[in-house]
C-alpha cells in the first residue's frame, strides 16, 4: 500500500506569490491533516480535513487555507508568501475520524520563500 | 492538552536498550500518551500509544507509571536507524459527532542518537 504521497517535494517562490501543496493520502483514508514545521517553533498543526470539511483549525493567519476533495486528496494554499513562511509541510492521513488512530505522515514538501 | 518534558538528547551504544523519558504531570484522566519520531528529512512515525497500561508493539515498549504523571518510552536492542528526535505527546480525543478532532502538539522532542 503506498504511502502518503506530497508533491512537489521542493519549492522555492518569492514574497507575495502564492502557493498550492498537494497531499493524496493512503488509499482508503478519509482523513487530512497538515503541520508546518520550521527550526524555531517546531511541529504545529495547520487543520484537519474529513469528508471534504475542515474540521480543526490551528492558530495560523487566514493566507493559510485548505480544501480536501471527494477522493479525499487535498491541497494547501499560501497566499502573498512571507519570509517566515519558509518551513517543511507536513501532510498526514488516518483511515477514520475515530480516537486513538495513528497518523501516517508524508515525507513533506519544502517551501522556501526568497 | 497537557505538557510534556522531555530531555532534549540522549546517546545510546547500538545494540543496547534505549529508554526515553517523558514528563507529564499535568496530565488528565482521559488523555492518551503517544510517541512519534522523526528520523532526518521525513515525515514524523508513529511508535506507539498507551492510556494507563503498558504497552508493547513490534518497535518498542512504553511503561507508564500508576499516578500517569511519567512514562518512558524503551527501544530493547537500538540500531542506528533509530536515530531521530523522539516525540512525547499527550492528547485527548475531542469527539463530535461523526467523528473526533485529531490535533497533535508536538514540543521539541528528544534527540536520540544511536552510536555505532
């Protein structure tokens, strides 16, 4: 069973552009999360997506958004990129919104802003 | 979700057990314990999960002491590739109805390196 998939691995933009993340989860998981990770504040929670709906929101500005699809695949959007929103991007999926799952995290895609 | 306090490195001889310690004196009734690590470059793994019980998986053991307010996290024979940062994370499920909420607070984690 394959993974969970991030594309693009790499990416570099400037400031003021935006960006789109794509995430497919594992094969039959219904669930999508994204973090952020940077050397300075470490892992943080982005949201959270199950059947299509955002479900769980962390403490981030409102240029971070999400969207999860039917298939259950999902894109994060930056918009008007910063500095500081150079960072690792962590995607992960569970099967079923249920308690004590265990999340599968992708390998991450990192952004760089220049 | 409650605190936890790890050290922030450890060094370990391969081939030797590995014991990580986790402090969460705050933790509540109905939060879980869970570990994860996060081996350079990748996303974080999951190790393992516990409530009150010990609990033994295929990659490691975690002993929670009775008052819950530690637990330690024991890889029985490290190899190399278990270099990471090791993360202890307590958390309570939020349900709703259809489902539940699933937000990981990850701190900074222990660094384990394992020496050949």
């Amino acid at each position: 069973k394959a993974g969970v998939t991030q594309t693009p691995r790499y990416l570099i933009k400037t400031r003021g552009q935006q960006v789109t993340l794509s995430c497919s989860p594992i094969s039959g998981h219904r669930s999508v999360s994204w973090y952020q990770q940077t050397p300075g504040q470490g892992l943080q929670f982005l949201f959270e997506y199950f059947s299509e709906t955002q479900r769980n929101k962390g403490n981030f500005p409102g240029r971070f958004s999400g969207r999860q699809f039917s298939n259950s695949r999902s894109e994060m959007n930056v918009s008007t990129l910063e500095l500081g929103d150079s960072a690792l991007y962590l995607c992960a999926s569970r099967q079923r919104q249920a308690a004590n799952e265990k999340l599968f995290f992708g390998s991450g895609t990192q952004l760089s802003v220049l | 979700d409650a605190k936890t306090t790890q050290p922030p490195s450890m060094d370990c001889a391969e081939g030797r057990a590995a014991n990580l310690p986790c402090n969460h004196s705050t933790i509540s009734g109905n939060e879980y314990v869970y570990w994860y690590r996060q081996i350079h470059s990748q996303g974080p793994q999951y190790i393992i999960h516990g409530l009150k019980n010990n609990e033994t998986n295929e990659m490691a053991s975690l002993i929670i002491t009775e008052d819950r307010k530690s637990s330690t996290l024991i890889l029985p024979h490290a190899t190399l590739r278990d270099t990471a940062v090791y993360y202890c994370i307590v958390r309570v499920d939020r349900s709703f109805s259809g489902g539940s909420n699933y937000k990981l607070t990850f701190g900074k984690g222990t660094l384990l390196t394992v020496n050949p």
